[in-house]
C-alpha cells in the first residue's frame, strides 16, 4: 500500500476546522480538492471521518480516536523532512488555540492579539474558556498554551512562572468596611462572602488561612468567574477576594471598591503551560514569547498605573522542574 503524506495533512486539517470549507482555507485550496481529500480519506480508511448533522458536520468517533495520534505523526513528519525551516511570520497561516482563565484573557488578551496581527497577519487565537473538571486537551494537543494558576505536575507538559498577582477585597461603594479604620482579619470572617470557583467549592486557601488564625467564614455562593462574582457585590455587603491586577479595569467600571485583605498570603503565581511536543515547533515558540510578554509586561505596565500589584518573576525565561506536589492557590485558580 502506497501511502500519501498529502492526506495526512489533509486529515490533520479537516479534523482541525471540522469542515471541508474550514480545512481548505486552512490549507490554501479549493474546497472541491479538499473533497476529493477526504473522499480518498474515507476509501483508505473504511470510516468517514466527518458525518453531516444538520448544517455543521461531526467528527465520528474513529475520528476522534486518532485525532490526537495524526496530530502526533504530521509535527513528527514536519520535523523530519523540516527541521531547520526558518519561520516567516508574514505567510504564516496558523491557528493557536488557548485556555487561559477568564481574568487573563481580559487582561493581556488584547495585547497578545494585537502584537499577533502586528507580526503575523495569518494568524489566529482561539481563547477557549475554562473547564469545570481537568481535561487532557492540552496533553492531546488540542490546547496549544494555558494560562493560570496551576502548575502542571504531568512529566510532559512544560510550565513557566510568568508572573504574580496578590489578591484583594471588592465591595460596593458606603460599604461599612469601607469606613473602619484598621480593617482586621476578625472582621473579614464575620462578613459574607462568594468566592470565585469554576468547580462550585465553597472553600479554598483563604480559608486555610482563617482557619490557622481559629476563624471562619460565611460563604453564601459561589461563581464561576470573577466578572460575575464582582455583580454579587454591587448592591449587597457581600465581599469578594479576588486578584488585584486581573480585577482593577472591571472594579472601576462597576463602581466598587478595594480594600487590603487584612491576611498574611503567598503572592499567587501565573503560570504558562504547553506540551513538550511543541518545545521545538518555531511557531510556538515564538507564540509563547508573546503570550509571556503579555502576561507579564501588559500586566504589569496595565497595574502601575492603578497601584496594583502583579510582577514579572526572574523564573519567566525557565521552564520550571515538573513532578513537584501542587499547592492549593485560590488566586487564580477558580477551584
């Protein structure tokens, strides 16, 4: 059997776009040869690979299966036959997808975005939103970068320090916090609070921290994401610890107001993570230059001038040492 690496590609794109129209814009031919791709496609394989339900078309679960392993085999093909390609950023045609946490994406989304257009027009981002439970995505190859608070402890999957951010207290304008003096830890357990978790915990490391001073607190909701934790606020005496430097744009605009979390706290690490089979894929690497630019400059040129506090690590240009236990952060982390 004489095999054509062609459908390969074509089989990487198709189950990329989900679409025939999608694959060939991907790959720069005519929607037709791309039909005739993947007509030789589903002759060489038996399956059909893309099914018709409605007007969207759906991947089968054969080609589900070997999405990951076909991604696998055509970066290790590219490598073979490519592996010292320079990479031109102006025809380069690509698109990155990313799951970064909701405050990043508001915070250096914008930047990252417009240093991508400003070098490779080609190019495009897709910010996916978080999940509720851990998922193997970025392991697969299906996410190209995370952003976040969690530090990866899978061998394969490479972790940078980026930066840090120190966490803070919102509520609404004439709350009566906002008119004490010292404002102590004692205080902030007898308030109410919702705390930010994409998992719905109702407890997280503030209260590890109460806890070792002998107190607790009242949690009366959870929300998924920071924007909307923020809303519980507006008009009630709810309090909500969330971090300064991805919150200040959005604590103006609704009107709220920060105050110091009267604890003693670790700052919160930022974390940018990808898997090592794209350690030497030069577009990547350049893509992960930018991100950590965005991450760590935008955010911190973005705080000085609102007196947050968010700073670039000396660890950003080093790939931390994987294996090490997690530690439970409630920064950015949404639990």
């Amino acid at each position: 059997m004489q095999l054509d690496l062609n459908l390969l590609t074509a089989l990487d794109a198709l189950l990329e776009e989900g679409s025939v129209a999608g694959a060939a814009a991907r790959l720069h031919v005519t929607a037709p040869a791309m039909s005739r791709s993947l007509g030789r496609i589903r002759r060489t394989t038996g399956d059909q690979i893309l099914v018709r339900t409605g007007r969207t078309m759906t991947p089968t679960p054969y080609a589900i299966a070997v999405r990951e392993q076909v991604h696998e085999l055509l970066h290790q093909v590219q490598g073979v036959l490519a592996p010292s390609r320079e990479l031109d950023l102006a025809t380069l045609e690509r698109t990155f997808t990313l799951r970064w946490h909701d405050s990043l994406v508001a915070l250096s989304g914008p930047a990252l975005l417009a240093a991508v257009r400003g070098q490779a027009p080609g190019v495009r981002l897709r910010f996916i939103a978080e999940s509720s439970i851990d998922t193997p995505e970025l392991r697969r190859g299906e996410v190209d970068l995370e952003a976040n608070a969690n530090r990866p402890s899978a061998p394969d999957i490479r972790a940078e320090n980026v930066g840090e951010t120190r966490l803070v207290i919102v509520v609404r304008q004439g709350h009566p916090l906002t008119r004490v003096r010292t404002f102590t830890a004692k205080q902030y357990a007898a308030a109410e609070h919702v705390t930010v978790s994409r998992r719905g915990n109702l407890s997280n490391a503030l209260d590890d921290a109460l806890a070792r001073l002998g107190l607790t607190r009242r949690v009366v909701a959870t929300a998924p994401t920071e924007a909307a934790a923020l809303e519980f606020a507006r008009g009630s005496d709810l309090l909500i610890s969330v971090p300064e430097a991805t919150t200040r744009s959005a604590v103006a605009d609704l009107g709220l107001v920060v105050l110091p979390l009267p604890l003693e706290l670790p700052l919160a690490p930022i974390y940018l993570s990808w898997h090592q089979r794209y350690d030497t894929d030069h577009a990547h690497a350049w893509l992960r230059g930018l991100a950590r630019t965005a991450l760590a400059m935008c955010g911190a040129s973005r705080c000085h001038s609102t007196n947050a506090t968010i700073r670039m690590t000396p660890a950003a240009r080093k790939p931390h040492a994987m294996g090490e236990p997690q530690e439970r952060d409630s920064a950015l982390e949404n639990p």
